[in-house]
C-alpha cells in the first residue's frame, strides 16, 4: 500500500494535536523509518531490539510510526526502537549517556531501579528540569549493582507510546546463576487510542474498557448456586457502593494489544534454544497499566532473581509480574519440542504470547486463559479469615459489659476509648494466651495511653524483616518530623471526595498470589510464587532495627477515576521527608480495590518476608487490593524522589515527593 505525503501530514497532525512541531524536528532525525519508498518499509517491529554495550551511549529519542494492529500510528521511539535498545553494562564502570530529545515537547529518560545521584534519576520537576526539545542532557553515574532492570520516560505519557527498554548489568564477580544462553522478554501494551485520549474517556467513565460487567445470566447462576437471598444481598451491597466486582483492570484488551519485545501475539516472538540448554529469561514487565500472569506450559521456571537481585532459587510453574517489576527465571527443555512463553493479564481480557522453540518456526500450541476473576470480600479489606484465633483461651475474655448495639463494628477501631482514668489494676489478662493472635488487626492509634502503667509493656520495635503484623504496641505515636527511636507516623486518611471506601480489616498480603491465582495447586496443579517465598540470596546488610514505622493509605475514588495517598492527591500533599542514614518501615495499606505497583526511587525497598537474615530488596512492589505490606527503607540517597503507584494513569494522583536529608 503506498501512501502519500497528505497521509503522512494526518497521522502527524494527530500526534501533535496539542502541541506546536518544533522547527527542523524531522530534519534533525524526529521521524524514524522513512525512506524514499513506502512510508511502512519499516514500520512493522522486529523480533527483538538490538543490544547497546559498553560504557557511552547515545540514545536520540523521536517519532516512528508502528502498525502493531492493522492500524497504523505514530509511536515516540528511542533509536528507532520498540522497546528501546538494550543496554549492556558491567557493574562497576561509570556510563555515560548523551539522550537527545527530537520530539515537539519535553522529555526525559528514569533509569528504573539504578541506585544513583538524585540529579541522574531524570524526574522532571524533582529531579531535573526535563530535556528540551531539540537539547541533549548527559547522565552519568556509575553502575553500583547487577541484574535485570529496566529504563522508560516518566515525561507525560510518553511510556505508553513506545519509551521503554531494558538494561542488564553483568556482575564484575562471577554471576552464581548459571546458565547456557539468555532473553530478554519485554511485556508492554500499545493502544492506536492516544494516551490523552485513553485517560479522558477514563475520567468521564472508569468503567469505559470494562467488557466484563454482569449480565442476567450471571444473576441467574448466582441464585441457582447462593440462592435468591444471598445473591440479593450481595448484588445490593456492590450497588449500594456503586462499584464492581468485574472492576479488575482500567484499560484492557478492549484498546490494548499486548507486546512481547514489541511484538503482537500473531507476530509468534521466538526464542531458540538446544535441548539440555540452560535458558535464562529475563522478564520484565515495562506496560503502562497492565499486571501479567506468566507460565510455559509443560515446563516449570526456577526464580533466581526479583528486582535485578539476586534471590535463593525458587521453583513454580507462574508468576505474577506487577507493572515496572522484573523476574529472571531459568528453564531447562528436555525435549526438541516448543514451548510457549505465554503472558495473560490480570483481569484475562488478552494476552501476550511468544515460543520458546529449537527451530525457527517451530510454534506450540497456545494455552487458554483462565477464568475471569471476581472481586470479593477479601479485595474489599472485610475478610477476617486471616486472623489467627487458634491460641486464644476465649474463657478469659469476658465481654458481658460491652454495649455492641451502637458499636461501630466495621471499622474495629478502639481510637475513642479514654485509658486516662480507667483502673487498670482490675484488668487480669493473665489468663489470656496471646500466642496465635494476630495484633495487626487492633488499631489503638488513637488510644489515650496517659494513666497506664506502662512499666510491664514491651515497647521495643517490630524486628526488622518480620513486618509490621508482628509489631508489639508502640510508645509514640507521631505525626510530623522526624519524632524519637520506636515511631509510628500514622497519618490517618482522609475522607472526602478523593476516597470511595475504605479496608475495614487489611490483611497482609505477602504470601497471597492474588485474585485470579489462588487455590491454582489444587485446580490446574500449578505451583504459584508468592512474596513470602522470596528470600535474598545474600544476608541482610543493614540488620539495624528501625527507628520509626510510616503508614501510609493508598486511596481513590473510582467513580471520579481520582486516585490519591491519605486520600490527598500529589498536587495538595506535602512531601515525605526522611533523615539521612534512618532506617524505617513503610507499611502501605491498599484502601482500594486495585492492585497498585509501588515504586521508590533512588533506595531499596527491602521486603519483610519473615526472615531478617536475608531480606530481599526491591524497587517495586505489588500491593493487593484490601491488604496491607511493609518494607524497610535505608534512606542512604540524599536528595529529591519520586515515589508512587506505577500505573501510568494513577500515577499523578497516587504520587509523593520524599526527601532525604
């Protein structure tokens, strides 16, 4: 099909609808894949991106127009790429980057998970001033660390057209993964939908890409299977809060075709290998909105790595991978046959797909998606199964005096009690066997504490790498500065019209796979990774305990598709601050139904998973909806970083600054 220079004018027109072409961009190298013949020549994406290594690079950042769908369109590309080049680097060496920005507005380039200066982070507005059009910025840092990682803009909503690639850093000691060959596996999706436009039809209707809404059949079956009471009861309670239980992902496969290295599931992205081969796959999930549930039919995957860290392998058949997180996995075909790599999303609306093969062209078959998840009660934060009753003598707990007729029992909330002038002398509680209670369900945040002797209490801190389920009661309860050694910064949510509900019972989410992946041992016999399996592969560096615990309330309101922290938005908020050389727990309760991916730049996330000795860090983790996970944080980064929910459109609500001084 041959297409004209008018043809070319529209589809520039609309990429540029909002914004004025800088003089001389095409000329200066803004247009890839031109060429005296047709405009497409090169338009279709290749089977993987090429590979960059060394220690100085130059990446030109610019526009390609891309047919993924049928549909052509204009992508921003870097290098003519989708995804971008992989970067090689060696850890160690000091890596320059010269980034020119040939586009018609700002740009900027975040190196995902690199431990680097505030100023080399490319945040703009936090960390830099953001590169011009027509200007060419310099990173340079040095690459303190090894793995799988990744980098994107973090400029408007350039990520989802096309700025995203990936970076692995070798090991300058002998990597103890071993391995025979390597991929890199790049999930993403793409819309022919703008970006701008994807969001406005979410703020005028949150539920505009959700197919998957109840109909009279399912009422039906509902009926046949609770009866007519229950399910009665159960549809007046979702209408009543004006939600969804279908409402599992914002954007879906209504408007998204889902990439595996820039490649449409049609388009069969293959991977060759040799029988008795060691392969390792380096997954990383650089989409804008799309969580992806990945297995390989017949053929199990060993984790060896989270984040870019290394980790004690763990051996499962699927993995969920949360929006910026990265996994290596090894795998070890024994028979000359394909496999098939395949990626379905979190609410099964599509899938991206690839084959891991020993010939070329050699294709599996591909795997049906599993079942469409339902929101429940667990996702709601009501679900009290989690509470750990079984070592309670309930002999001892007499509650004959307790008025429950005007409790307010859904919020299980002791903040109003006045301790001051109770006498605490008559409160025997020896009888009482703590040993199985989980204490993370008593919010005593408000409890006056002012008369009660505190002498036989155990005020210490949770033990580093146990969470915060398993901190003992605080001494102080602070809001504001720094505060003293054994601090808890509570800062309650707000209500109001950033909020549309609230986690009654938050439980913990570590070692929870997710809604759409429980109980999948005992359906499909598929073993399922979990944050508590995860353990560092080497100890624990920073073994002190920590000096104060931040909680903070991820927040929305999905009818207004207005999404929050406190249930205040990023533009209204003040910004976290943390003393330089502190260690402190952040412990995220997810008030929402969505499953949120929460990045910190510029320092570790380090993962509470039970076992002090060998925390695993991250830089990104997936927070449940209706639950709760900690992590600590060494703030050892002086400066200015973001920290925030990396789904794209969520990300300018649910959005903090944190600075480290």
């Amino acid at each position: 099909m041959k297409h004209t220079k008018s043809h070319l004018n529209r589809l520039l027109h609309q990429a540029f609808s909002r914004r004025k072409f800088v003089t001389g961009a095409v000329a200066g190298g803004a247009l890839w894949g031109l060429n005296a013949g047709s405009l497409w020549a090169q338009a279709s994406p290749e089977q993987s991106p090429v590979t960059l290594s060394g220690r100085e690079f130059d990446l030109n950042i610019g526009y390609k127009p891309v047919n993924f769908t049928g549909q052509e369109s204009i992508a921003t590309a870097i290098n003519g790429s989708i995804p971008a080049p992989i970067l090689r680097w060696r850890e160690g060496d000091e890596i320059l980057l010269r980034v020119t920005n040939n586009l018609a507005e700002d740009s900027s380039l975040h190196w995902h998970g690199i431990i680097l200066p505030a100023n080399m982070d490319g945040v703009p507005g936090i960390s830099f001033d953001a590169i011009r059009p027509g200007q060419t910025f310099e990173y340079r840092f040095t690459a303190n660390q090894s793995g799988t990682y990744w980098y994107h803009s973090h400029s408007g909503f350039q990520e989802q057209t096309g700025m995203y690639g990936a970076i692995v850093i070798d090991p300058r000691e002998p990597d103890p993964v071993s391995f025979d060959r390597e991929y890199v596996v790049v999930l993403s999706d793409w819309s022919d939908t703008s970006p701008h436009n994807v969001y406005a039809k979410l703020k005028k209707m949150s539920h505009y890409y959700n197919f998957n809404e109840r109909t009279t059949a399912d009422l039906w079956q509902e009926i046949k299977t609770k009866g007519i009471t229950q399910a009665w009861n159960d549809r007046a309670m979702w209408n009543q809060m004006r939600m969804s239980d279908r409402d599992i992902a914002d954007v879906t496969g209504y408007t998204y075709t889902f990439l595996m290295n820039g490649n449409a599931p049609d388009q069969n992205w293959q991977a060759l290998f040799q029988r008795g081969e060691k392969i390792r796959l380096r997954f990383i999930n650089g989409s804008a909105m799309t969580i992806f549930d990945v297995r390989m039919p017949g053929l199990e995957m060993t984790v060896v790595a989270a984040d870019g860290q290394n980790i004690d392998p763990v051996t499962i058949d699927e993995f969920r991978i949360g929006t910026a997180e990265t996994y290596d996995v090894i795998v070890e075909p024994s028979a000359d046959t394909a496999y098939t790599i395949f990626a379905q999303s979190i609410d099964r609306s599509g899938y991206a797909c690839g084959t891991l093969t020993p010939e070329a062209g050699l294709s599996a078959e591909v795997p049906a998606m599993d079942t469409r998840p339902v929101l429940g009660h667990k996702e709601m934060g009501m679900d009290m199964s989690g509470m750990d009753m079984e070592g309670v003598d309930q002999s001892q707990m007499d509650m004959s005096g307790m008025d429950m007729e005007s409790m307010d029992h859904s919020q299980m909330d002791m903040s109003g009690m006045n301790m001051e002038s109770m006498d605490h002398s008559q409160m025997d509680m020896s009888g009482m066997n703590m040993e199985g209670v989980d204490h993370s369900q008593m919010d005593m945040s408000g409890m006056n504490m002012e008369g009660m002797d505190h002498s036989q209490m155990d005020m210490s801190q949770g033990k580093p790498g146990m969470g915060a389920d398993q901190m003992p009661m605080q001494s102080t309860l602070g809001r504001a500065g720094f505060g003293s050694s054994n601090e808890i910064t509570h800062v309650q949510s707000e209500f109001g019209p950033q909020v549309d509900m609230r986690s009654e019972s938050p439980q913990s989410g570590l070692n929870d796979p997710g809604i759409g992946l429980r109980n999948h041992k005992e359906l499909y016999n598929r073993r399922v990774l979990n944050y508590g399996d995860i353990k560092n592969l080497n100890a624990t560096l920073d073994t002190r305990e920590p000096e104060r615990e931040i909680e903070l309330h991820l927040t929305g309101n999905m009818r207004r598709y207005m999404w929050s922290m406190n249930g205040i938005k990023f533009t209204d908020a003040e910004p976290l601050n943390l003393r330089y050389g502190e260690r402190v727990r952040i412990t995220l309760v997810n008030d929402t139904m969505m499953t949120h991916p929460m990045h910190l730049h510029g320092m570790w996330s380090e993962l509470e998973t039970g076992d002090p000795q060998y925390i695993p860090r991250k830089h990104t983790v997936l927070v449940q909806p209706g639950s709760k996970i900690s992590y600590l944080v060494t703030a050892d980064a002086r400066g200015s970083w973001a920290f925030h929910c990396h789904l794209l459109y969520h990300m300018m609500g649910m959005f903090r600054e944190v600075n480290v001084s």
